[in-house]
C-alpha cells in the first residue's frame, strides 16, 4: 500500500493520540456481529481510505460492484494520513460506523481486534479460501486467536524501479543480480550524474533499513519483530554501518526533498526507487509506460548464501466496523470483491497486481513477479511497517530520519529504539 508522507514528530503525536482515544472508546464497542434486527440494506457503501491518489480506481471499482451485484461503493479519501487515522478512531464512538475502511495488518489491527472494534469475517475467509480466491498464506495476517478479520485490499512486492532512460544514459544493459552487481549499477548511475537511490527523511525512512536487513539475516529481522532480538544486537549494528556506508558514498537523494519519489523517477533526479508494487500506479498516473519508461527488477540479497531470495510483502486490509447498520450489505460487497472479476477490475485500474491469483493483470511484468513470487525461490518477508509494534515504529522512524538526515554513529539511536522495544515487550509478558 501508499501511506502518504508525514513528519516524524506529527506520526509520533497523532500514535499516541489515536492509543488514547482507541482506549476511550473502547468500552462500549459490543459483539464483532450486527444484531439482524439493526440490519439496513443499503444500494451503496461509503468506503473511508487513506489513499486520496486511489480515487478513479476506486471510483471505477465502485461502478463495476453496483454493476454486478447492484451494490455500489462510494470512495472518501483522505490525503492525510495523520488527519485519517484520527477519524477512523473517533468514528468507532460515533452512530454512523465506517461501513468500509482501510487499516494495515499487524499490531495496529490487533488492537481494533482487541477492542471489539471490527467486524469478524471468519466464514468469508474460509469460503475465499476454499475457492482458490484468496491465498492460505495470507491467513496468518488477518488472524487473531483463530478468526479472521478484514479481507486484503491489496497484496504488494518490494521491487526496484528504475529509470530506463537513466540506465541507458549510463550504459547499463543488464538489470543486477547480486548485491555487488547492484552497488556497481548504482556507481554507473552516479557517474551518469543521476542519484541512483531514493530516500526520504519522514515515514518511508525504514526501507533501506528492511532491505538491508532482510536481504542479510531475515531470521534477525523476525525475531526484532517479536522482541526475541534487540536493536542494539550486532547484526543490525553492521546493518546500520553498510547503510551508512551507502550514503557517505552518495547514492542517495536528499532526504529532506519535497517532490514525490514518483515525480523524480520521471524527471531522471534519481535513477531508481525502492518501493512496493503499487509504485506502477503511481508512475503510470504521470503518464510513464511500464517497460517503455520505467521497469524494476528484484532487489537482491545482501548476503549471498541465503537460500532464498527475501522479498519484502505487504497486504492491507479492508475492514468494516462491529455493528455496522449494514452488515449485510457490507457482507455482499466484499464476498464480491474477493472474486477474480472484481480483482481483475482493480488490478488493471491501479496498474499493479492482486492477491487473488486468478486476476488478469495486464502488465507483462507485474504478473511474470506473482508467478515468480509464487515460487520456492522466495522468501516473503512482512514489510517492517506492519511487522514492527507501533510504539517501536514510532521511535526507529524519528531514529532512522535523523540517521539518512545526519549520518553518524548508529549506536545512540538504536539504543533509543530498544528503550522502546524493552518497555513494550515486558507488557506483553
């Protein structure tokens, strides 16, 4: 998915305002089922996201739903993630509950669960399921205590994208298949006069660090995950100093730019972008052609003798408030938008893949990735963001944005980051 850029310190407040907000009102929330009674059957569903950039596609999935089980879908979108995620907290306290929303997997879900704030789709999931619709391996991100909640909105792969004119104008003919290979690449795009890597200073600070940790020791990377590692363990020490590494050398952008990663793979301000698939919609709303313009290729392995290639993967949910007046309808809705017809229709509008297998993606080289990915070859390694509890998200993204901002000694901040990590864990226990 595409979380919109926001300041580190405006993440960290509305985290900690959301927590509070989420503990006031969940007292009151009830049973994860509407009461048949309060059912109202509506011909059209509000659908709150923080995607505003998604709105044709959604829009154009909207009018498909009305079309073939005469239920429409009526996108609001948010460009703001912060001003968001506050109303999606407020509206659970409120009468007219989000029939359709947008929500990441992991923790943050978990604590919507936890309140009893979401509505279960366990029957749903086990049907799809069933019907090849939606793969077995995302089970476990929309699980908890043995249900599921939410249906995926969308499935994406952490590729790299480049520039085709860049690489042509540094003479790069082959795409890099190992780590060395890709470093000399990014030395040719330097020397071309192009920064070869993107980076960003606010919330998409943490890719680098993922994909040099993933690509070196994905084990390390679950266990911080789960607070069976810590920050300050070696590895990702090494891991800190290989990236710091990287930006003394200057194959990075500034960090602290405004345009749009998207808008400076266009203009060639960078040569390459390190971000998930749904990146394809996004160069294709400029008007840049996959495999004319732009293509990507899969990032390498740091450390070569790992027996599968990590992949970082993502999925977002689309969940439905507990005791939505429209339960019913919300059910017809999204048991529709699991099928191959509804998925083959908002693949194609966004220009990216989808998680059901069964979608006819037209982009040669986003389905050549699903088939591939589908293999053994790979490792699916869940994207930091979701992967990381939110207390810990918070303080490594004010870490790591004053790192690629100011690069120095690692240490102080990954100990910061523990501190972090450490009061949470021992909540847990």
């Amino acid at each position: 998915m595409s979380p919109n850029h926001r300041k580190t310190k405006a993440f960290t407040a509305l985290a900690v305002a959301g927590a509070l907000a989420l503990t006031a009102c969940g007292g009151g929330a009830g049973d994860s089922t509407t009461a048949k009674g309060d059912d109202k059957p509506v011909d059209s569903l509000k659908f709150y996201n923080d995607k505003g950039g998604w709105k044709e596609a959604f829009t154009q999935v909207g009018a498909a739903s009305k079309k073939d089980v005469g239920v429409g879908m009526e996108p609001v979108g948010y460009s703001d993630s912060n001003a968001y995620t506050a109303f999606i907290r407020s509206s659970f306290r409120t009468k007219e509950k989000a029939d359709l929303f947008t929500w990441h997997t992991g923790k943050e879900l978990e604590e919507l669960v936890d309140q009893k704030l979401v509505a279960e789709t366990t029957e749903q999931w086990t049907k799809a399921v069933a019907d090849g619709n939606i793969p077995e391996q995302l089970k476990e991100y929309f699980t908890y205590d043995g249900k599921q909640y939410c249906v995926p909105l969308n499935a994406g792969y952490w590729v790299m994208y480049f520039n085709k004119a860049v690489f042509k104008k540094a003479g790069i003919t082959q795409n890099p298949k190992t780590w060395p290979e890709l470093l000399a690449v990014a030395d040719k795009v330097k020397a071309a006069g192009v920064k070869p890597f993107y980076q960003t200073n606010i919330l998409f600070s943490f890719v680098w660090f993922e994909t040099l940790l993933a690509g070196k020791d994905p084990d390390l990377y679950d266990a911080l995950a789960t607070g069976k590692a810590k920050y300050t363990d070696q590895g990702v020490v090494d891991v800190m100093n290989e990236w710091k590494k990287m930006i003394d050398a200057g194959l990075f952008s500034d960090p602290g730019a405004k345009t749009e990663p998207q808008a400076q793979l266009k203009s060639g301000a960078v040569g390459m972008v390190n971000f998930g698939t749904w990146f394809s919609g996004n160069l294709n709303t400029l008007k840049m052609k996959a495999g004319t313009d732009y293509d990507f290729f899969v990032i390498p392995n740091v450390n070569p003798s790992l027996p599968k290639t990590s992949m970082i993967f993502e999925t977002g949910p689309v969940c439905s408030a507990a005791q939505s007046e429209h339960a019913s309808t919300v059910q017809k809705w999204t048991d529709w938008w699991v099928t191959p017809q509804a998925q083959t229709a908002w693949a194609n509008s966004r220009g990216d893949l989808s998680f059901n297998p069964k979608a006819e993606v037209k982009d040669p080289g986003l389905a050549a990735l699903n088939k591939d990915v589908g293999g053994d070859g790979y490792r699916l390694i869940n994207r930091w963001f979701e992967a990381t509890p939110v207390p810990v998200m918070n303080k490594a993204l004010e870490v790591f944005g004053a790192f690629v901002t100011k690069p120095g000694d690692p240490m102080p901040g990954l100990k910061k980051i523990q501190a972090e990590a450490d009061a949470y864990w021992a909540k847990q226990k």
